[in-house]
C-alpha cells in the first residue's frame, strides 16, 4: 500500500499533452474559476487502477479498450488541456498497413478493422478506404515493390504491382514520364484524428472511465520499484498503473519519476501544405507515396495536403526545452527547409502550380533514434507503460496500440510479439539529449528510404568501442553499429586512404545498397574460409555479459526458474538455454558458464542488455540474495574460431589445452600471454571449434596483441559480423531477435533437447510447453536450400521475410538468409506453417516438413528449395576436429554430436 508519509511530493514543470484534436468536455472536471475551486477538488478522484497521461488518440485508445475489458471505472485519464485540443491541419491522417516490422503491420491493420467496426456502431472515425498508391522511379525501388508484393500474402495484406499507365488511372494528377511502376493498396486510407479521438473518449467516458481536462501531472511516483500514484495539479491518485500516451512529450513526462523513465524521442519540423479547394478533385483520390521524390499526398474535404520526409530533417527545439502548450510547439513555416518536397510536389503533381495554397503548416513531431514506435513497459518502473513515438501515424497505430497495451495492463502479455517495439531496446546512451538532436536529423529521411538489406545509421556513431576498436580500425575493419557498440562487419585492406592528420586508417561505415550480390561477397568469403579452415579473429565485446551470484544456493534455484534448461552443472561448464515467458516462448536465449559453486556468468544477444536484465531482476528474490551485475563494458570479448585455434592458443595460455583437460562447452579461467584472469568459453556461438576469450579491458589490448603475432603463422584473419553471420546460417543456428523471439517455443524450432521437464524446480512456461508436447507444434523451424534454378550472381538476393511456399501453397516466411559458401547456395531459415482449407493452423510434423517441394518468392519470382531439419556437417579439410562440434537444432543430431566426443 502507498505510504503518503514517506514522500515530499513538490510541484515540477506541469505537463500531460496529448496529440490529437479538440473539441467538448467530456467530463468537466477542472475550471478555471476559482470559485469552483473547492467543488473541484471535492470531486477528483483519490484511486484507480490506471491513470493514463494524455488524452490524444493513443490516450483515448487505451482507455476505450481498458473500458471494453471492464476497467472502465478503474480508469482516469488525465489532460493539462481540453481533450484532444489539437487543429487537424496538423495531421496527416494516412492509415497505411504496410509498416516496416511485423507488429507494426499487424497493429495498424487492428485499426483499420477498429475504425470500420466503430463506424458502423454510429462512432465517427473519419475512415475513407480510398487506398494507397506507391510509385518507384527506378529498378531497386520497383524491387522493393516487388518484395512488399511478395510479403503480402504473409501479412494479409491486398496489393498488386502496377505499371506507370495503370497509376495514372487510378489517380490522373500524377505525371508517370520517369516512373518504372507502383503499388497498389486498396485497403489504405485515410481518418480524423479530431472526430476519433472524440469518439474513443465518449465510447470510453460511457463504459465508466474518468477524463479529467486542465489537470496537469507533476510527478509520477513509485515505491519498490512499481507505481503507486500521480500527483497532479488538483491532488494525488494512487494507482497501480500509469500510461505514458504524452506523444511529443512523451520524454519530458519520463522525466517526472524517480528514476527516470527513458523515453527517447526527440521532434524534429514536420510540414503539411493544404491548398485551397481544387474544382473537380475527386473524393476518393488515393494517398500517393512517392517515396524516391520524399513525398505524400491526399485529398482532402476538396482540397490537397500534402508533406513528406526529407532526407536531412531539422531539430526543434535543440535545447531541450520543450514547450509546455500545444500553442506554443507550433513553429514558423520554413519555406526554404520546405523547397526540396515543394519541387518533387510540383514536379509529381504538375497541376499543383495552378492550386491556390491554403497554408503551410510546421508542427513538430517527435521520432524514436531507430524511426519505431516506443511502446511496453518501462526497464525503470514496473507498471509504468509507454506508448509513444507514433511519427506522424498516430491514426493508423492508435487502435493496435491501445489494444496491446490494454492486454498487457490486465493480463500480463500481448498476443502479438512486440520486441521490435518494445520500450527496452534501448540503452540510457539513446536517450541522450545530443544523440538524439543528431539523430533526429537522419530518421525522418529513412522514413522513405529504399529498404535495402544491413541498414546502417549515419549518426550518433563512434559512440561505444572496445578498447581494440583503434587496432580493428587500423586492420581494415568496416563497422555496423549495434546497442551503439561499434562492430566490424567486414576488414578490407584493399583500400591505402589514410587520415592526413594523424595518418590513421579513416572511420568507415558498412553499406550494402543493392538488393543483389552485395559489394563485400568476396572479402566476406575469405574470412569465412578462414574460420573454416585456418583461424578467425572477431570482436564479440558487444555481447550482453551479466555475473549473477549469491551466498548460498539462492541463484541456483532462481536460475533454474527462469531457465528451462538445467543448470545445475558442475563448476566449469557451460548450457545453451532459453528464459521461457508463461506461454512458453523466448524472452531471452542465452550461455550460462558456472564460474563457482554460487557464481554464472551469462551471455546474451547485444540486443538484450536492456531486455534481459529487466526480465531476470524481476523474478530474483525480493530480499537481494541474488545479486546481477551487468558486466558488459567490463570486458573485451575475443573470438578465435577455426582448425587452428588450439594450437594458437596453447601457445599463449599456461595450460594443456587438450580436449581431455579443456572440453568443448566448458570454461576456464586462463593466464594468456602476460594477462591473468581470462575467461576462456570453448565454444564460438557459430558452429565452429574456437574459443571465446574475456579480457578484463585492461589487458585487451595485449592479449590482442598476441594473438595477432602468434597467429600469423597459423594464417589468422580478421573476421566481421557478416562472416559470423554466414557461418552460424549455414550451420542452423537460430539467434534470438532474428529467428526466434517472445513468440517462440524451442520445440518450434528444435530445441526441445534444452528443456529439462524433470528438474527439481518448475520452471516458467513449463506447463505451457508440456501442453504443447501433447499436442504438438503448430509451426516448425527449417532451413531451406536454393537449388540451381537461383543464380547468386545475376538475381535478386533473399534478406528475410520471403514468403515460403510447399507443394504451391504458401506455408510460412523466412526469417535471416545468407550465402553459404561452402555448400555455394544461397540459404534461407524460417518457419512453416500446416494450413488446412480453412487457413487453421495444423500440427507440423517431420513428415510433413520433408514430404514437401518447396519455393521461396523473392521479390515476385519463386526459386526451388531443397529443405532440411538438422544442422548439416560441412565438408572440411579437418573431419576428426570436427567431431566435437556443437550442433544447435533438432535433438536426434545432438545426441550423435554428443555420441562422438564419448
């Protein structure tokens, strides 16, 4: 229970803003005579279950579907201002299901369907189901098309690609002289923000929840770790639960708890030009896209609005003080900012230049650092939720949203996977105010980029480096950026540009840009034969690295709770497992080396720093018996894979590094070179025989040092990321947040052989997996061959996300794909699906998996694939080393693998 005494509660800077627009008190709580003041306050509410800040669409979209659930009456929504009181000319109000991820996909058509529902229950919505028009002025956009066509099928989306002249058809304004064709959605279209946000709150209002106007929230507050109340402008509510629905201030609102809630969005100028009416126009013309010209356009109510997303976009409000007011956001209109969209406007639309212009409107709108929405709960505070940084589609994700946050509010999960969106992707350093001023530069221009495969930001770079980072410069290395480490992906030497001042090799970002063979294959094939064949040298130091510990037995038991794998191991040893969620699916994939009796260090994917730790802290014992430390920056992590690492290492390290002393899949920790304290893993994470060396940072440098000179003759070479990637594809491994995620059972993806049923604690989702034991799986994890019908050097190459077809029926979607090299086939991992007439998922069986032809689209073409179930062995020049050798999906291979080394 709140304990009022223990808190000092003191106003701060007041603010509770929605998004949307304006209009009628819904419940009129909250004048400004101070007459009604003591009325007022008699009134106001002292508890609820959930309070929500901003009463914009995403506010009002939470609690409508809170009320639908039956927290209607526990509900409060609190507005600084009137409900909604935002203008429409400052919103675009597309609602497009194309998105860039899956879950945003699947929320924005949750709207579609919401808003069409809602209509017809007499609730205005302002939906116009005019459809959508894509154009492409050249061959890798029409590509792009062409893949977003092929995708369809496995979003459920209704598209098709068009030529120039059918275009033209569906909307006579646009000039098709340069264009090469588009896409077609009918299923597009447009809304009123003003008219739903109107609708959601009296939908919401009628089924018992409270909308509060003039009421301003000075202090989130929170007492173990989870909320407890908000105290406002007109007092304090104690609640259970406090939704961040702020939108442009979303960050400033995370700002009003202690710790800090990290809500990384920054705005940037955003501009709608509205002309005047256009005799003639008709109703029903399309949203246009023409993303190559960075531009949008829609009619409306007779008139045009249009905007766009240019490639440098300018910060506001640099200083970090935001605005307190809607009025005041608003900013001078910037022509000279707006020219380069003004040009491809008129150049797209030539009749615009005899349109009267209305005006232009700049109405800054805030972006996330990865141009994603930020929703879920906060790593800070537990039952502290966000939903924010929608862009300028706050329509189109409003109703998915409000769906999946109300779902997590009341029972605990989502049905939908949202770890591509969920508020712990991110790291305190992207929620620095001046990484995101630069940053907010460059997202908006990718709003409208060519999708090719290995995106690199161009921003907030050189920002997290291991120590050897200068050395890895210096041999070449080309870098991708990951949780803001900076990490090879390619060495290339090929190039003498040095920097004229320090006479340093210059700082170089990895790019692809084509959806073909990419620039890099042949670099990339030579460190992979190396790995393969000789020694491999690559910078793991972006890993997640945790120490968990306790006196006693205590992280043992907690452990073997959150694992559903064993981990009771003896001292030195090392187990792959997975933290299962309740419905059985990853929350996180891991290494668990045992240091001590009482003592583990943990591995995790880069991507996981933020996720993981929140996920274990939240199920270790409430006294602090266990204790997690996150290691991450404490040590440089060094990968030698190959043949050849043995004896590399023996050279260094003062042990015997005989399999009989030093097994595969366990842990020592080593003297190497000079260094003392090395926690040495013998395995790599991609299939092959190596080591991973943790080096306190100290002493990076000089075991890097000597690896490097002994393993001149043992022929070592820098490896990248894009090598490692390679590898672990053609060898079958999954990695979390690429193959599998929240959504996904490891008896879907074949590694059932990693869940202990019998341990002596229960794990979490254990049940949940038993039941699917019985009744089998539903989906299942493949890897899929291209055979020689798919030529790597002349088609387009598969990135993920290619729909999968068996016996000519579409089955499933690929997840991460690659080139193996040395199978020389272009390999695809996903899953498939059993479909029966009626589109119900089925059991999927080994049977049914190898009974099938199957194909893969790529980019509108299909390509035979032979399929396979199991980590395959790879021809290699050092068949008896290979023996050993960890093979990662399905049980029956493991069990041989493990055959071999006894």
């Amino acid at each position: 229970m709140f304990r009022k005494r223990l808190y000092s509660i003191t106003s701060s800077s007041p603010l509770c803003k929605g998004k949307t627009s304006s209009l009628r008190t819904t419940q009129a709580i909250g004048s400004d005579t101070s007459s009604s003041h003591n009325e007022e306050f008699s009134n106001f509410p002292k508890s609820a279950k959930v309070v929500i800040c901003g009463s914009g669409v995403q506010g009002a979209a939470v609690a409508y579907h809170l009320a639908k659930m039956g927290w209607g009456k526990e509900t409060v929504v609190l507005d600084q201002g009137k409900i909604g009181n935002v203008t429409s000319w400052l919103s675009s109000g597309l609602i497009g299901m194309f998105k860039p991820s899956r879950p945003e996909t699947k929320l924005a058509q949750y709207s579609i369907k919401m808003y069409k529902e809602m209509e017809a229950a007499g609730l205005e919505t302002g939906w116009k189901q005019c459809g959508s028009l894509l154009l492409a002025r050249t061959i890798d956009r029409m590509t792009m098309l062409k893949k977003m066509k092929a995708l369809s099928r496995a979003r459920d989306i209704d598209c098709d690609v068009i030529t120039p002249e059918e275009a033209q058809k569906l909307c006579p304004l646009i000039a098709i002289d340069d264009l090469k064709g588009g896409l077609w959605i009918p299923g597009d279209g447009i809304g009123d923000p003003y008219k739903l946000c109107l609708s959601l709150a009296s939908a919401a209002e009628k089924e018992g929840v409270t909308l509060i106007e003039n009421c301003a929230v000075q202090r989130i507050i929170n007492e173990g770790g989870k909320v407890v109340a908000v105290d406002t402008s007109k007092g304090l509510i104690e609640c259970d639960y406090f939704v961040n629905c702020g939108g442009f201030w979303a960050r400033k609102i995370g700002q009003m708890s202690e710790p800090f809630v990290k809500v990384p969005l920054h705005p940037c100028e955003h501009y709608y030009l509205h002309t005047k009416t256009i005799p003639g126009l008709d109703p029903m013309t399309p949203v246009v896209r023409d993303q190559d010209g960075h531009i949008y356009f829609r009619e409306n109510e007779g008139r045009l609005m249009t905007g766009g997303f240019e490639p440098v976009a300018k910060p506001a409000f640099e200083d970090g003080n935001i605005p307190d007011s809607f009025d005041q956001r608003r900013l001078p209109a910037d022509w000279d900012h707006f020219h380069i969209l003004l040009e491809q406007l008129l150049h797209r639309v030539p009749s615009m230049k005899d349109a009267a212009l209305e005006r232009l409107c700049n109405g800054p709108e805030a972006f996330s650092p990865d141009c994603k929405w930020i929703v879920g709960e906060a790593p800070e505070i537990q039952n502290y939720f966000v939903a924010a940084g929608m862009k300028t589609v706050g329509i189109a994700a409003a109703g998915g949203v409000g769906k999946v946050t109300a779902d997590w509010i009341v029972n605990g999960y989502s049905e939908i996977d949202m770890y591509e969106l969920d508020i712990r992707r991110f790291l305190g350093l992207h929620n620095n105010r001046k990484f995101l001023r630069d940053r907010a530069r460059e997202v908006p221009g990718i709003h409208y980029r060519i999708a090719y495969p290995f995106w690199e930001f161009k921003t907030g770079r050189n920002l997290r480096m291991s120590p050897i980072y200068p050395n890895l410069k210096e041999a070449g290395a080309v870098f991708g950026q990951v949780m803001g480490y900076e990490r090879p992906s390619w060495f290339d030497l090929s190039e003498d540009e040095v920097d004229e001042v320090d006479g340093t090799r210059p700082y170089r970002i990895a790019y692809t840009n084509t959806f073909s063979k990419p620039p890099w294959f042949d670099i990339v094939k030579e460190e992979y034969s190396a790995c393969r064949e000789a020694v491999g040298l690559s910078d793991y130091s972006s890993f997640t690295k945790f120490d968990l510990w306790s006196r006693g037995t205590e992280v043992v038991d907690s452990l073997q709770y959150l694992c559903s794998n064993d981990v009771d191991i003896p001292i030195g040893g090392i187990i792959h497992t997975g933290m299962q969620n309740k419905l059985g699916g990853y929350e996180n994939d891991c290494s668990l080396a045992r240091v001590a009796e009482n003592h583990y260090m943990l591995i995790a994917p880069t991507i996981q720093q933020t996720r993981c730790k929140v996920w274990i802290q939240k199920h270790l014992p409430s006294d602090g018996s266990v204790v997690l430390s996150d290691v991450t920056s404490m040590y440089t992590a060094i990968c030698i894979m190959g043949p050849l690492t043995r004896a590399l290492l023996s050279e260094l390290a003062d042990v015997d590094l005989n399999p009989k002393y030093f097994p595969f899949f366990t842990f020592k920790k080593l003297d190497v070179g000079l260094a003392s304290g090395i926690r040495v893993m013998n395995l790599t994470h991609t299939g092959e025989l190596g080591y991973v060396l943790y080096i306190p940072n100290e002493f990076a440098l000089h075991v890097y040092a000597g690896l490097i000179e002994v393993g001149k003759k043992y022929g070592l070479r820098h490896a990248g990321y894009y090598a490692m990637r390679a590898l672990r594809i053609e060898k079958f491994y999954a990695f979390w947040g690429q193959d599998i995620d929240s959504s996904t059972t490891p008896l879907e993806c074949g590694r059932a052989f990693r869940v202990k049923f019998n341990k002596d604690i229960d794990f979490i989702g254990k049940e949940a997996l038993m039941k699917q034991r019985e009744e089998g799986v539903k989906r299942m994890y493949i890897q899929l061959i291209l055979e020689d019908d798919y030529d790597h050097e002349v088609d387009v190459w598969p990135s993920g996300r290619e729909t999968i077809y068996r016996d000519g029926k579409y089955v499933g979607v690929t997840t991460t794909t690659g080139f193996g090299f040395t199978l020389g086939r272009q390999i695809c991992l996903g899953f498939i699906q059993n479909f029966d007439d009626n589109g119900i998922p089925q059991e999927v069986t080994n049977d049914y998996v190898m009974s099938g032809d199957y194909e893969v689209d790529i980019a509108g073409i299909r390509y035979s694939a032979k399929v396979n179930l199991h980590s395959p062995n790879l021809p290699t020049k050092y068949p008896e080393l290979e023996k050993g050798r960890y093979m990662a999906t399905r049980e029956d291979t493991q069990r041989q693998a493990q055959a071999n080394v006894r």
